[in-house]
C-alpha cells in the first residue's frame, strides 16, 4: 500500500479483545482501523468518518450485526464484511441477503480475512467498466447502465450498488446476451468458495432492475447453465 492512502477500516464487536488484535494485525499490515464495541458506536463513527470497508460482528448486545448491515445498506454502498461465529449454511446466505458483500466465520484465519478484505476492496475501486463491443450504455427498461462510469440509473435516479452487485452487474455487462455460468460469476465476483453466493447477488440485482421479479426479463436464468444479461 505504499505511495497511496491507507484504507480506513471500521471493526464492529463487543468482544475488546477480538477489536483489539483485529486493530493491531490490520494496522500491520498497512490499514488504519478504527473501533466499535456495537452498532451505536458504529453509526456514530459513520457520521464524522468515510470507510473504505466495515467489518461486523453479529451477536452484539442491543441492535444486531445482521440489522446494523441490512439498515446501512439502505444509505450507503462501503463495503461490509461480517464476521461471526454463526456458520451454517443458512446463517451465511442471510448475511449475504442484507446486505453484506462478503461473510467470515469464526474462528478464522488471519490471513484469510486478509485475502478476503484485499478481494473486496479491489472489487470497490475496479474502475473499468468492461465495455463489451464498443458498447458504453445498456438499457435495461426504466435502468440504464454506464459502463464507462460503472454507474446504474433507473427512473433517472442513480441507484446503489454493493460491491459485489457491481461486480455481478461488470461481468454480465461484459457479454451481453451472453450465458455465464455461476462458477465464471463466482471467480468474477470472489465469491469462488461458495456458488449459492452468486444466486444470492442476483437476486439482489434483480431487484433494483427488474418490474416483475416472477418473470425477469433483463437479468435472465438459463437453467442449468446460468445467467445471461439481455439488455434492450
């Protein structure tokens, strides 16, 4: 990270000591962190402070991890990692689905959460947009996305985007009309270790561009193969 500004990361966890090594490792290896013991703190770091990337624990006393993402998403699109010592299946898809781009259980390793947070934050700052064919505007319907700008507009507001579901939306913008199967969207994504992650993003993205989720028209499922992105 030398010759550029370190990246600011929030650590969100009741346990001191956890924040306290979690501070010390990071800041090691070249981040600046900062500390919350629970989502109140939390957001009132938020108010005076950008973040380049959140890490949230779940069991929390007072408002949760799980609500603490599920209701920053709904304002702001920094990336959130959530980390927690609830590790089954369903436990890690509902994480996803509020919102969160990536998801760690506990106990984990160091270096692993280390790989993960470069994978995020290099998903977050990814400026190309991939334009497939000379093309730099898709219409999707009342969307339309700038692959120049990497940016989604619907009904003439800008709409946010996680990471990830920016990153879904790059790689299907890439190759329009084009199948791609969940593993290639996975690795596209970072999200190789689990394909169900993938399902997850698109049924996030489908919301936001999509009048009919029963029947979508633009983000399409190939069944037994995958997706494909079918623009106007």
């Amino acid at each position: 990270m030398t010759g550029q500004t370190p990246s600011h990361i929030l650590v969100v966890d009741d346990d001191t000591r956890l924040r306290g090594l979690l501070q010390r490792f990071l800041t090691e290896n070249g981040f600046m962190v900062s500390q919350a013991a629970d989502a109140a703190e939390a957001r009132q770091a938020l108010l005076s402070l950008e973040f380049d990337l959140l890490i949230v624990d779940v069991m929390m006393p007072g408002e949760d991890g799980m609500s603490l993402t599920r209701s920053l998403r709904e304002t702001k699109d920094v990336p959130i990692l959530i980390l927690t010592a609830m590790g089954e299946a369903d436990d890690r898809i509902t994480g996803l689905e509020t919102g969160a781009d990536d998801y760690l259980t506990k106990p984990f390793e160091p270096r692993e959460l280390l790989l993960r947070i470069n994978a995020i934050l290099r998903r977050a700052r990814r400026p190309d947009g991939g334009a497939a064919a000379g093309l730099e505007v898709l219409n999707l319907g009342a969307c339309v996305y700038d692959m120049r700008r990497d940016e989604l507009v619907c009904g003439g507001e800008p709409v946010r985007l996680t990471p990830a579901e920016a990153a879904l939306l790059r790689e299907l913008a890439r190759r329009p009309g084009e199948i791609l199967s969940r593993e290639d969207l996975a690795t596209a994504t970072g999200a190789a270790r689990n394909l169900r992650t993938v399902d997850v993003q698109v049924t996030r993205l489908r919301k936001k561009i999509e009048s009919d989720l029963r029947l979508p028209r633009y983000l399409q499922t190939v069944r037994g193969k995958g997706y494909m992105l079918m623009p106007d």
